[in-house]
C-alpha cells in the first residue's frame, strides 16, 4: 500500500524519541538496524517487538537469538501505543 507520510513523519520522531539509543537506522549498534527489517521479518512480528518485547525475547525463537547476538542486552518496553507502533513501522517501510 502507498505510503502514509504523515505516519512516516510521526514514526521517524518517535524513533529519533525512543529508540534512536540502541538502534541505528542502517548500521547495528546495541539493537539490530531496522533498514530492511520489513523483507526478514513480518509486520506483525515487529509490532509485536515494538510493543512487548519482554515477552517476544522470552517466547519467540528469533527475539531470542537476537538476544543472545546482542549481548543479552533486552529491549527495553517504551510502552508505545498501538498507533506509535504502526507509525515506526510505516518509518522502517522508508529505510
């Protein structure tokens, strides 16, 4: 679908805000780069990291490798919203 650039531009804050610390957008860093995380991983997987990752690290096998690759440093929950997920993932489309 086209992209929502109102929702790019909002997404692109809050990832500047919030996650900017441990990801960077095209390079690893203490997290994994979102750049092309959309052609490894589905939408619903990243939501789903986005907003629980405390139980995605405990459950889900790759959020578990990811996990061990990076140290055992865990992702931190920002406790977005829905809608802030949607809107980083509508970013990660631009990356």
């Amino acid at each position: 679908s086209p992209l929502d650039t109102a929702l790019v531009r909002q997404g692109k804050e809050l990832f500047e805000q919030i996650c900017i610390a441990c990801h960077k957008p095209n390079e690893k860093h203490v997290g994994p780069a979102p750049s092309g995380i959309l052609e490894r991983r589905t939408p619903e997987w990243v939501l789903n990291m986005i907003m629980n990752p405390e139980e995605m690290i405990q459950k889900d096998p790759i959020a578990k490798a990811l996990f061990i690759e990076y140290n055992g440093a865990p992702m931190v929950n920002q406790n977005v919203s829905e809608e802030e997920a949607k809107s980083i993932l509508e970013y990660f489309r631009t990356l």
